[in-house]
C-alpha cells in the first residue's frame, strides 16, 4: 500500500513528532522546529499540518494528564503510526538513492 | 497566578473552533500566551488575539448548521406544537386573540383618525409661506382673538410692510351673503361662494384647472369656480371658461364671467367654497374704508424664505398707525395650524382641537399597552405549564437555542395571527367609525402606519415570548423534570402590578366616560341657555317686508316670527360706543349688540326680567334692551325708561332680560345690547313652529317664500340643530370615549379571565385537598378570589383621586359646567369591581365545584 503523500512542512513535523517520541505536542514541535529551522513558525501551522497528517493516519495522538499549567487544558501527545514511519523512510530513501546519483560537482 | 489571556480573544475561539480540537488547541495558545507573557508582557495580548486569529481557518471553524435537514423539519414541528396547544386551551388562545386583535384595531383606527387630523390644510404647496391676520381685541371682559379684521387691512399691509408679498381679503362662504344660487339659463344650483381679492390664488395655490392665477379677476365681475361646478354646468373645465352665469344672492345679484376653473378642493381643506367671485364686487355693496369696522378675514403670503417670527412684532403694532387708541392688536397665525390650534386666552394660542388629538393618542396608548399587557401576562402564565415539555425535550437532546426559538415563534405566530383578526375587525368597523368621526378614512390611508402597526404587534409577540424562551429554556433538565421550578415572586409582583394599572385605566376611563356624557348632555339639553331653541327655525330673507311677515304669521302652524340676527352660539359684532349717565371717560367696556325685530324675544323664550319686549303699541323705534350683565356692567340702579346713546343715537331702555348664553358654554356671558331694527336691518327671521306640525307647516312656508322671492332657493336651518353643530366636536368626543372605555374594560376583564382560568387550573389539587378536609365551595371560592379583587380594589383607590383631579380639570374649561358628584365616582368604582368579580367568580365557581376525587385521582 502506497503511503499518502507528504507536504515539506508536513515533513519537518512528522520528523519532529517521531524525534520527541510520545512526548511531542503542539508547542513543543513548534519550538524545535524554531529551534532547527532558525525562523518563526505559527502555531496554527503546526496545528494545520498535525491535523492533516492524522487524518492521513500518519500520527496518533493521546491526551495527557491535567496539570495546573496552561489553564488546566491537558496537552494533546502525537506518536508516529507505521505508517508514518513508512512515509519518513520512503522520503529518506527517495532523497538518498536520488543524492547518490549526483555526480561528482565542485564549485572552485 | 498566570496572567489570563485576552476573554474576547478566548470566548471567540470557544465560539467558532471545532469541540474536539478545542482543548488541544486553547492549551498551546495559552501556554504560548504564558510564555510570551515571560518575555513580553506588553505584547503578549496582542500576540494571543493574533495566535487565535490565524486559527479563524477552515480547518478548525465548526458546522454551524448541524443538521440542515433538520431546520424546515422543526420549524414545521414547532408549528404542530403551537397549533396543538392553541386548540388544547382553546379559551386562552381566544382570549388572547380577542384581546390583543380588538386592541390593536382599535390603536389603529384612532392612528388613522390622529393621522387625518394633523393633515387637515396641510396640502398647500409653499404652506410654510401662509399665514392669517387675527385681531386680538381688548375689553374689560377680557382679551378676545377674533378672525375678522379691519377692511382696508390687507392692502395696507401689502403696501407697508415689504415682507409680505400678497395680501388678500376674503368673505368667507359661511357668511350669509357667501350663499346663493347659480343660474345659466334653466340650470339652477345652490353653492357656497366666497369673495377674495385678485390676488386669492396667488396666496392659496389651489391648483388651477384653467386660468393664470395672475389674470383671474381683471373684471368686477369675473368668478372662478370648482371643477365639479365646471362639469355640473359646462359638462367640462374647457367648456367653461368665458361662460356668463347667474349669482342670486339676498344682497348681491349679477351676472358673472368664468375666468377660470380650480380642481375640486380635498376633503381635508377646512374651508370649503365652489366658486370665487371679485371681493372688489361685494365692496360695491359692503363699503369697507372704515378701520374700526372689522369685517373680512385676511390672508397673507410672506416672500420667500422670510421667517414668520421677526414679522409678528411688525404686525402686531400695525393698527396703532391707523386707529387712535386703539385696543386690538394682530397676529399672524401659520393658515394649515389654524384647524388644530384655535382656542386663544390672552391673544395667545392656547389649544383648540389638538387636545383631542393628544386626549386620543393617550387613550390610544393605554388600550395598547392594556392590550399588549394583557397578551404578556396570559402568555407568560401559560408558560409555567410547558416546564414538562421543556424538561423532555431537553432530555431528548434540544439545544436552548432550539427551545427559544421554538417559544418565540410560538408567541410571535399569536401576535401575527391577532394582527390579521384586527385588520379584519378594521375593515369591518371603518364605515361605523367614519360615521362617528365624521370622516371618510380608509385603511390604505397610512401603509406607513399599518407597517408601523405591524411593527408593535410583532415586538409584543417578541416580549410575550421572550420570558418563557430564556426563563424555562433555562433550567436545567433535571430541575424541571423534578417539579423544582417554580415562579419567583418577583414574577407574581409584575403579573399583579400590571393588572393594577389596566384597572386603574379603565375606572379612570369610566369615570371619564360619565362626566364628559353628563357634561355634554347639560350642554346639549341646553336648560341653562335661557333661551329655548326647540321647534325653532331661521332663514335668511332679503328685505323681509311687512306684509311678508304678516303672511307667514297666518300660517296655522307658526306661533311666532321674529326678525333679527340673533343666533345659537355666535357672537356677531359689538361695540363700545355706548354712553350712559354716570359712565366714567376710561370706561371702555365692550357690548356685544344685536339687531332684533318685533317678536324675537318672544320667539327665542327669552325671559324678561323687567320692563317688556320690544313692541309696536310702544311707538318710537329707538328702543334698547339691556341683559342683566349689561346692567350691572353700568352701574345701573334702576335702568327702566333711562336714556343711553348707542354708537350716538339716543335711545330708550324698555327692558331687562335674564342673562342668556348667546356665546359658546366656554365663555361668561357677556354685557349685550339689543337693540330693536326696523325689518330691512335684520334679513334673518327665525320662526316658532308648533310641535308635531313642522312638515306641514315648513312646506306652507316655503310655499310663502316662493311666492315673495320668485328665483331664490328656500334654505332654513333647525335652530337646536344648529346648536348641537356647535358641539359636534365634544359630542364625538363623548361618543368616542364611551366606546374606548368599553374596550379598555372589556380587554382588562378577558386579561383577568385568562389568569382566573388559569389560578384555578393551578390550583386543582389543592381545591380538591381543601375539600376533602370539607372546605365550603363559598369558601373555595373566598380564597380564590380574594387575591385578586385586593389588586381591583387597589386599583379603583389609585384611579379615582386622579380621575377626580382630571375631571375637575376639564370641567374647569366650560363657563356652565356640572357639579361634580360622588357617585360619578362610586358608580364606577362599584362597577368595575361587579365585572371583575363576575369574571373571576363563574370561573372558581367551576373550579370549586370540581368533584375533589377526579382532581386528586390525576
């Protein structure tokens, strides 16, 4: 089965989420990817794209506990599915088998 | 403790963002919020508004429309409901209907009536422009404003004062000479004509059919007439212009020249005449050079765009450079505002029919907020039984929403249905109610209004609804379920407090209703004139020769002729040019004097307090009767045979009569003179015919005048029905009132019925405890009745003081007015409180005889 494809955000969150595992979540992806990308990302961005890829079943995502910080809402945990797994991989391999065919370039 | 987010920012998150990513998302926004809030607390607001704003995406914002199926399928649904409940309380439904629909009609009808009121003269283009010159008189009797003004007043002011830019002087149609019958060849019609300067269409744009309204009387002799005038004669306006017809009046006769034709006038034009003929015609036979002789009325129209008010000072003065010492004064009144505001006090406008207009917009006012009031409470007790189905539905998953819709509609759909049942009850009523006014409304009159109606209507559905829609939709459904929800106290306070006010109206109607009627009626039988009208009639002859009169006297059924101008309620003229032995140089009192032949007094039952009437056997025509005013006016001891000059002429004092009214029942009576007139001086005869003879006997004396005054039209007036024409207005007044008080008790009692029915309904079970406990129906009924005749009688204790206070208020206006007694009041008081009772009682009567064992076996 051929996994749904995958936007470059969409990507770099999925990267992210997999990276944290079970402890990414909204603002913690948010503020990786600031930290690796050096720019400013929007939340609602970051919402965008998780939403998308869970429903692509890209991601699965958890409640956690009740805690006295941000106003007592409780933190929404993504976990990469197999499939998503799947999609980074292919991703990874398409990139590498295709970088692998570039010949050999020097500049100066 | 964190610093809170912006609560706009969040409610509007809350408000479009999908339930199930709502938490998810709220938190990061907070905990971003929180973290900004660290590093920039200034900034951190505008950052969260700006987090939430980017989330305003479609993939967050929620379905709006849960079910779009659903929409027309509950719409339907809480039509069934409603229809089903109107047919399950079927009196509470009618009561509501009748109640709101007669009220509303009835609103409506005084709307329409208001509206056709403040119309009246106001379609004149350039009115703003016209205005009428009132003489404002003093005399020790006090300020008189009058219509007549000095003949040469109009040219004058034309001339001297550049501001005015036409001035014209006009004999009313109303005046006797104003009467008259046309004639082109064997064609003959009676018509009202007036006489105005040449310049009349020029400050009057009636629109002209044909003719320039700057060419219209070039000759003495030219007349414009109406175009139904112009059809009945000349088949069409075209036809018309340049034809010759006849003018017969008394005094003036001649031949006249159409020079132009004017559409026909509307029905809200005050003065009404079909033709226009040259005043420079009537000054051939009435010379007016004199200023102290007040006559025609005058008309001005102002230049354009020149304010009214820095021209009254003006105006006011002007007489002063004519009349040495003079005592009158003048204003300018605005000709359209002449019809609503024509009482003075003081020279000043003081009133005049625009009480009415506001009296009626009251009473208006009242019945709809009685009637609205009515529908509010009925609605909002009903209400209190649907806790069930509001506790079921929501159980079964109805969203509040859903329920106040549901609720508003419902009363909404009452309050749009009493609506259509009103327009009927209009269309129904409007040919009674012209009757009654004396107008000729109709419904398309006002759309405005009737949206504006509709308007009211639908906001006192909007109201009636709104308490059951937010107060049960409300609760929880548990609360409901479980019977926990009961009506607060500040709910029955409201209920009773509206109730006091519609009973406190309609005695204060009542009330009302009584005095004006007895008031009215005091009037009307006229016991207090000091004259008698009854079997009267009066006509208007030119020079009434011995022998004419002789002739009508033999008629079997005349009792009397008499000559003279003496009629109902009109003050025609007066003088202060009367000395008398003793009478001090300042003295400046003023008589009104009136022309009387032999026989007047006698015709017109006047009775005499000293001396005699007026008499042939007595020999020398320069006799005078004095009223007692008069006598005690001049300081007379004892006036018999005494000597006093009239205007310069000697003449001798040959009787006292009782004071009379010979002026409206508003006004004392005044000093008056009469003085005996030879036949010619009083072209008016009025004739005492004997009762139960008048057909006959009219006919014999039309037969009489036909023969004397071959060619003229005989037109006599009913002296008595002349009289009630003087108070037409405050008879419909009277009429009206009567009906609105019907109403206003009428609606207050249905609103008292429905929440009688409804008390008792409530309270089924507890009446059926209390008789089984052996309660006493006579008992049952004391409790349930006892609640609400406190609030009756409240009520009338509220009503009565301030009815009181009104009456005596109003009663003050008339000179002759009754005496205000205590069971005007008792009478009303009583009655109010026998409706109510018999309202509230056939009611818990039924209740209370319920059998206990059915209400307790539910």
């Amino acid at each position: 089965m051929k996994p749904p494809s995958l936007g470059e955000f969409e990507e770099l969150v999925l990267l992210t989420v997999a990276a944290q595992h079970d402890e990414a979540y909204g603002v913690s992806i948010k503020d990786a990817l600031e930290e690796h990308l050096d720019k400013k990302i929007n939340i609602s961005a970051v919402h965008v794209a998780l939403k998308r890829m869970k429903e692509k079943g890209l991601v699965e995502s958890r409640f956690g506990g009740i805690t006295n910080d941000r106003g007592g809402r409780r933190k929404k945990y993504y976990v990469i599915t197999f499939m998503g797994k799947r999609a980074l991989d292919r991703q990874y391999e398409l990139r590498t088998s295709m970088y692998q065919k570039i010949p050999k370039i020097t500049f100066g | 403790m964190a610093k809170q987010p912006p609560k706009n920012a969040l409610r509007f998150l809350r408000w479009f963002c999908r339930e199930d990513y709502l938490e998810e998302i709220e938190g990061d926004l907070i905990e971003l919020f929180e973290q900004e809030y660290e590093r920039a607390p200034r900034r951190a607001n505008w950052y969260f508004v700006r987090q939430v704003l980017w989330h305003f995406r479609p993939d967050f914002i929620r379905s709006f429309n849960r079910n779009p199926n659903l929409q027309g399928a509950m719409l339907r649904h809480n039509l069934l409901i409603s229809w089903r409940g109107f047919m399950r309380h079927k009196s509470s439904f009618f009561i509501n209907l009748t109640g709101l629909s007669t009220g509303l009609a009835c609103v409506f009808l005084i709307c329409l009536w208001v509206y056709d009121e403040i119309r009246i003269d106001k379609f004149l283009e350039h009115d703003e422009q016209i205005y009428q010159v009132l003489q404002t008189v003093d005399s020790p009797t006090g300020r008189e404003t009058i219509e007549a003004t000095p003949g040469p007043l109009a040219g004058a002011l034309e001339d001297e004062i550049p501001e005015i830019q036409f001035a014209v002087s006009v004999i009313p149609a109303t005046f006797n000479v104003g009467k008259g019958v046309i004639a082109v060849e064997d064609n003959r019609l009676k018509a009202a004509g007036q006489y105005a300067s040449p310049d009349f269409f020029r400050v009057f744009p009636y629109p002209l059919l044909q003719g320039n309204s700057e060419e219209l009387f070039t000759q003495k002799n030219h007349v414009v007439i109406s175009e139904a005038l112009a059809v009945n004669l000349f088949q069409n306006p075209e036809n018309a212009l340049g034809k010759t017809l006849d003018w017969q009046t008394e005094s003036i006769s001649g031949s006249c020249v159409v020079s132009g034709v004017f559409a026909d006038l509307p029905a809200t034009a005050t003065d009404q005449f079909d033709l226009v003929l040259n005043y420079d015609w009537y000054l051939e036979y009435f010379p007016q050079e004199n200023w102290a002789n007040s006559s025609p009325r005058s008309f001005v129209r102002l230049q354009e765009n020149v304010p009214a008010d820095p021209l009254r000072s003006k105006v006011s003065a002007f007489l002063d450079s004519k009349i040495e010492d003079s005592n009158a004064t003048l204003s300018l009144q605005r000709y359209s505002d002449r019809y609503l505001y024509n009482r003075y006090e003081n020279g000043q406008v003081a009133g005049g029919r625009i009480e009415y207009v506001r009296l009626f917009l009251i009473i208006a006012l009242f019945i709809l907020v009685i009637a609205c009031v009515n529908f509010m409470n009925l609605s909002t007790a009903k209400a209190s039984t649907k806790v069930k189905e509001v506790g079921v539905k929501k159980v079964v998953g109805a969203g509040r929403g859903q329920l106040v819709l549901q609720y508003l509609s419902e009363s909404m759909l009452v309050a749009f249905l009493s609506f259509l049942v009103a327009l009927l009850l209009i269309v129904l009523f409007i040919p009674q109610f012209n009757k009654l006014t004396g107008k000729a409304l109709q419904l398309g009159l006002a759309p405005g209004l009737l949206l504006g109606l509709l308007g009211i209507t639908l906001l006192t559905g909007l109201l009636a609804g709104t308490y059951p829609a937010f107060f049960l939709s409300g609760h929880r459904a548990v609360a409901v379920l479980k019977g926990r929800v009961r009506a607060s106290v500040g709910e029955l306070w409201v209920r009773k407090g509206l109730i006091l006010f519609q009973f406190a109206i309609s005695t204060l109607l009542i009330v009302s209703v009584i005095v004006v009627y007895r008031q009215i009626d005091f009037i009307q039988s006229g016991t207090q004139l000091g004259y008698n009208r009854d079997h009267v009639i009066y006509f208007d002859v030119e020079q009434p020769g011995a022998s004419f009169t002789d002739d009508l006297k033999r008629i079997p059924g005349v009792t009397s002729v008499g000559g003279g101008n003496l009629k109902a309620g009109k003050q025609l003229g007066g003088t202060n040019a009367i000395d008398w032995e003793g009478k001090s140089p300042d003295n400046q009192t003023f008589f009104s004097t009136f022309w009387l032949g032999y026989g007047l007094l006698e015709t017109l039952d006047i009775q005499m307090v000293d001396g005699q009437p007026f008499s042939e056997s007595f020999g020398s025509p320069d006799q005078v009767i004095l009223n007692e005013e008069a006598v005690r006016q001049m300081g007379l001891k004892e006036p018999m045979n005494k000597r006093i000059l009239v205007n310069g002429d000697e003449r001798q004092i040959v009787g006292v009569v009782e004071d009379f009214h010979f002026e409206s029942f508003y006004e004392t009576v005044k000093p008056c003179v009469l003085l005996l007139a030879p036949l010619e001086y009083a072209p008016r005869l009025s004739l005492k015919i004997q009762a139960g003879l008048e057909q006959e006997t009219i006919a014999q004396v039309r037969s009489v005048y036909e023969a004397y005054y071959p060619g003229l039209v005989f037109d006599f007036k009913f002296m008595d029905e002349d009289y009630q024409q003087l108070y037409i207005s405050e008879r419909r007044v009277a009429v009206l009132s009567r009906y609105f008080a019907a109403l206003a008790i009428i609606i207050s009692c249905l609103g008292l019925l429905g929440l009688a029915m409804f008390a008792a309904d409530r309270r089924r079970k507890e009446i059926g405890i209390r008789k089984v406990l052996g309660a006493s129906v006579f008992g049952v009924i004391k409790i349930l009745t006892g609640d609400f005749t406190k609030v009756v009688a409240l009520a009338i204790v509220v009503a009565l003081p301030i009815s009181y206070w009104l009456a005596a208020n109003w009663l003050n206006r008339f000179h002759l007015h009754i005496d205000l007694e205590w069971w005007y009041f008792l009478l009303p008081a009583i009655l109010v409180m026998t409706i109510a009772w018999l309202t509230i009682g056939l009611q818990t009567l039924r209740a209370a005889r319920v059998d206990p064992v059915r209400c307790l076996k539910e």
